[in-house]
C-alpha cells in the first residue's frame, strides 16, 4: 500500500501510534527516579543517548523488519495479528495502572548495578522502543513500502525521539505540575487510544487471511 509522503493524516496517525504505546508523559516519573543520583549533565547524556539508541532501533525495525520476519518464515499478517495482541495486552495493563508498576519493578532490578549504563538498557530498550513500538514499527513499514513512506515515517521516528527527549528534559518541572493523579489519567486515555490501535492492526491481519470474512 502506497501513499503520497504528503498525506499528512498517515504520519500523524504512526506518531499517535508511538506515543500511546511508549507514553513518553507516564514514563517521565520513572526516568526521573533512575536519574536521581546523576548530576545534571550525566542526566542530560543519559537522556540524549537514550533517544538516540531508541531510535536507531526503530529505523532498524521500519528498514528491516520485514525482512528478518522472512528468515523465520512468518508472514506479515501472522505478524500484524501477533503485534495487534501484544499492542492490546499492553493497553490493558495501562488501563489497569499495571504498566507503570512493571517498568518501576524493571527499573528496580537494574537500578541494583550503579555503574550500569541506563541510557540503553533499560531506557532506551525496553521502555522506550519495547516490543509494542518495534512490532508497530514493522507494521506500519508493511503497510506503506514505498521509499517516500518509509522516508517520512523515518522523519516521524525522529520527531518522536525529539518528543520523548523534550518530556524526559522537562521531567522535574512535570512531575511537580501534573503529580501522580494526573500521570495516571494520560496514561489510561493513551490506554485506551492504543487499544484501538491493535484492534486495527487485528482486524487488517485477519482479513487478509480469510478475504470477505469481515466484510
């Protein structure tokens, strides 16, 4: 499927997609407490690493992805129903207010290593480009193929890092203005938001396997 790299509405949509799934907002609390020990230009290293770590992994994900997925001989609509539960289950556990409480208990069996590098592990894989963004990614680069699409859809990866690093920037200053409750409130509606999003991805996957049946 090919489109004009000038329908903005197929951008907007993938960065909707990417923030819901990572929430960069909901996990401003959590870089903050993994920095917390860091002086101000370590945090600021760490933060730029992170994203930029992040991304890479995403470019690689939209060039490559579909690739990889034919070594192993899975078929791309196998793959979008795979991601389209996986996409769901997380958007269940960011509803519930279970998806924060798994990535502090992540962050608290790596915070034990002082001298572990935090940039890349954990920030940048898995909270940042986890397994919900990359299968998003890889998705997505199925969908629109063409080198145009996979052009702007690099520029969107890149405007999304950008985004994540302004968030993890303005941590403090967050943190003190929204407070736990409203963390928490963005992070059900971009729950929600996500849930639809895998539903999508289900339903394309389906019906390119069983043509006509949800028609």
């Amino acid at each position: 499927m090919n489109i004009s790299i000038f329908d903005l509405s197929i951008y907007i949509k993938f960065f909707i997609g990417l923030c819901a799934l990572v929430n960069p907002i909901g996990m401003i609390p959590i870089f903050t407490t993994m920095t917390n020990n860091q002086s101000f230009l370590e945090r600021k290293k760490t933060n730029l690493i992170a994203n930029f770590s992040a991304s890479l992994i995403l470019l690689i994900s939209l060039f490559f992805g579909t690739n990889i997925l034919n070594i192993f001989g899975i078929s791309i609509n196998s793959f979008r129903i795979a991601g389209g539960m996986l996409i769901i289950s997380i958007a269940f556990s960011m509803i519930s207010g279970q998806f924060i409480k798994k990535v502090e208990h992540q962050k608290d069996r790596k915070v034990e290593n002082k001298f572990t590098n935090i940039s890349v592990v954990p920030l940048a894989m898995p909270l940042i480009a986890g397994p919900g963004a990359i299968s998003s990614t890889i998705v997505w680069s199925t969908y629109y193929s063409s080198w145009m699409n996979l052009f702007g859809c690099s520029l969107i990866i890149f405007l999304f890092s950008f985004v994540c690093w302004l968030c993890f920037e303005a941590a403090p200053c967050v943190v003190q203005i929204l407070g736990k409750t409203g963390i928490n409130i963005i992070t059900r509606i971009m729950g929600l938001l996500l849930m639809s999003l895998g539903i999508e991805f289900i339903s394309t996957g389906i019906k390119s396997i069983f043509p006509g049946l949800l028609n």
